[in-house]
C-alpha cells in the first residue's frame, strides 16, 4: 500500500480537518463523505456536487480502496452468499452476506489472517498477515451492498481475525459505520466476537457503546480450554468471566457465550450443566455451534440428537440457547476455508496479477 491515506479510513472530523487545512469549507467534507458512506460512490468524477478542486485533491492526496471480487459463491438453498476479495495488496479476505428474518446481515473480516491458533479454524492456519484498515472492513459491507443491491440492517465481526487485536481500527470502524452522516446502523445491531483477550473486554466496556459481546467460549475449564484455544493460556476463564460481568454491568447488554460443539471433546452432559453454571450469572445466551469440520483438522460434529441434547440440557437450567443456523452449507465448509483454499492453489497470498 503507498503511504497515501486511506479516504474511506477518515472519519468526518478528521476528513473535515484534512479539506480545511487545504482551504475548503467544512461543508465540503460532510458532501464528499456523504459520497464515500452513504452513496457508495467510488470515482470523484461521479461526486456532481464537488468543485474541480477538491476532485483533484481527492486525487492528489488520497487512496480509494477497492476490493476485487476473486469469488463469489450464491446458496440455492437459502440465499447466503460468499465473497473472496482482493485488497490492494495482493492479500485476500473472505466475507459472507446472509438473509435472516429480521433482517440482512453481513459477516466481516477484521484482519487478514489471524495469529490466536484456535485449532479447530481455518482462519488461523495461514497465520497473521496484517491487520485491516477501518476503511477495509467498510468496503466489505459496501461492496456487498453494491453487488447485491441489498440492505443490510446487521453486522457481525465474526469473519476472519481477532477483532480485539485489531482494536484502534475496529473502534473507528464501529464508529463510521453508526456515524449518523454515513450508513447510521444502529450499534444495537452489530456484535463483536472474541477469543477473549481480557483487557481489550475492559477497554471496550469503558467505550459504553451498545454493540453485543460475543464470547468464544468453547470449553467450561482452562485445562480443555487450552487444548483447543492457545488463547486460554494467557486468561483464564474466571478472568474472562469477570471481564464479562464488568461488560455487562457497565453496558447493560447481555453477553453472548460461542461454543463450538465438538464431538467428544467438548459435548458431554457434565460440559452443558458446567457451560449453563458459567452462563447463568451473567445472564449469558448460548450459541451453539456444530463445529464445521476443517479437512487440516479431525474435529467432527455431534449428531443432531446430541446437539439438541445438549441444548435441552441448557434450557433445563433457564439459559438462553441458540443454535447457530447452518447457513450456505451447499456453498462451503468452515469459515476461512474459501481464503485457506485460494491461498494452497494459487500458491501465493494474492490474486493473480498483482
Ligand atoms: N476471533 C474471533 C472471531 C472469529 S470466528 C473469535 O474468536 O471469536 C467466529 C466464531 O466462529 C468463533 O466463535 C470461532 O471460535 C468460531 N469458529 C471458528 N472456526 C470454527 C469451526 N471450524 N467450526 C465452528 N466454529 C468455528
């Protein structure tokens, strides 16, 4: 990437700071963010309203990010859709567009790659490559949005990467994306998951936005906790428990608990009574998730009568279960698999050409 700013990256303030220190009005950067946020628009010869100027400022000054489209894989049975696109530099990131009944929701990536290890995804197998920029993780949605002419009401950061370790971007993101002058989504309908990086959850607790917490739970004590998550050496899960509770108690928004059923590693009656005791202080809803199985990996799925077992199991105690609906299931396995698979047959990180 050339040391050119990212134009999608700025928000109002600081592009409202940039367009005056060159001797616009301030006007000028509430109509060209308006351009860039809400109308989608790409190439300043299309911004109508701009003076000849400022188009050239743009030019002279800035990096318009575009994603490319590599792949892009449509459901027949419910509609999900995948994406692989190219970033600027050669690297690719992988999001998904689903269609839910209150409404349509777009999974994101926060960086490309990821460094926590977790053994049972294929986000992490490539290791970390870099993080992504505020303005990236936006054009995922934008470009999803162009591209299907759809609108989408919901996020979740729950594509590839650790959205805490990408933390300075992932709060700008937060804020574009709810900026009452850009797509005004509401925080209500976006939620962040985490493997649990502990002081990130304090931080973020402090910002007080009303974003859900989605916790990346996957075992009830730190002994199988480690087994499957490098992260749970580092935290423990009373640490993350109280990480939680202070989330909770500060924001007003109840946690949510992932755990990634996996067959007899993880999906016994003692794990649910345990997983429904950690859930129950907090008032925690449990998403279930049928691990998806990662052909690097030999994690298998319980059966459907163990899953819904397992999940009676928690209701019996009152706790607010879901199953995560198995969306796309005829378009591909895991998330990250779409980028693993690109990344072992093209033999290198980028699309072609670049
Ligand atoms: N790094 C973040 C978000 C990325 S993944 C986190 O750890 O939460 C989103 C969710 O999918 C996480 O709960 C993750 O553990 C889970 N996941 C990853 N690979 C999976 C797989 N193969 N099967 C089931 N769940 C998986």
């Amino acid at each position: 990437m050339s040391d050119r700013k990212d134009i999608k990256s700025l928000t109002l303030e600081e592009m409202t700071g940039d367009l005056k220190a060159a001797g616009f009005p301030a006007f000028r950067a509430r109509q060209l963010y308006r351009w860039l946020h809400v109308r989608l628009t790409d190439d300043p010869e299309e911004m109508t309203d701009l003076p000849a100027k400022l188009k050239e400022f743009i030019r002279a000054h800035y990096e318009m990010t575009k994603l490319e489209v590599i792949d892009r894989q449509i459901s027949k049975l419910d509609g999900t859709q995948k994406f692989l696109f190219g970033l600027p530099d050669g690297e690719t990131i992988e999001s998904v567009f689903m269609k839910y009944k209150f409404g349509n929701s777009v999974c994101v990536s926060s960086q490309v790659g990821c460094r926590m290890g977790c053994r049972f995804c294929a986000s992490t197998l490539d290791g970390l490559k870099r993080n992504l920029l505020p303005g990236e993780i936006l054009e995922e949605i934008y470009t999803i949005h162009r591209l299907t002419g759809e609108k989408i009401s919901h996020i979740v950061v729950m594509g590839t990467g650790e959205p805490l370790d990408n933390y300075e971007n992932l709060l700008k993101f937060l804020r574009m994306l709810t900026d009452e002058n850009g797509q005004n989504l509401s925080m209500r309908n976006v939620t962040v998951s985490t493997c649990g990086i502990v002081p990130r959850i304090y931080d973020l607790a402090k910002e007080n936005l009303s974003i859900t917490l989605a916790l990346s739970l996957h075992a009830t004590t730190d002994e199988k906790r480690k087994k499957i998550m490098p992260i749970a050496e580092r935290y423990t899960i009373a640490e993350c428990m109280a990480a939680c509770r202070t989330y909770f108690d500060k924001t007003g928004r109840r946690v949510t608990f992932e755990y990634s059923l996996i067959r007899d590693v993880n999906d016994s009656a003692r794990d649910a009574e345990e997983l429904a005791a950690l859930a129950r202080p907090l008032s925690a809803h449990i998403n279930l998730i049928p691990v998806n199985p990662v052909k690097e990996r030999n994690f298998e799925q319980p059966d459907l009568t163990a899953v819904q077992a397992f999940r009676a199991k928690l209701e019996k105690h009152g706790i607010n279960v879901s199953i995560r609906r198995v969306l796309g299931r005829d378009i591909d396995g895991a998330c990250g698999q779409l980028r693993h698979r690109h990344i072992e047959t093209s033999g290198k990180n980028g699309p072609a050409g670049t």
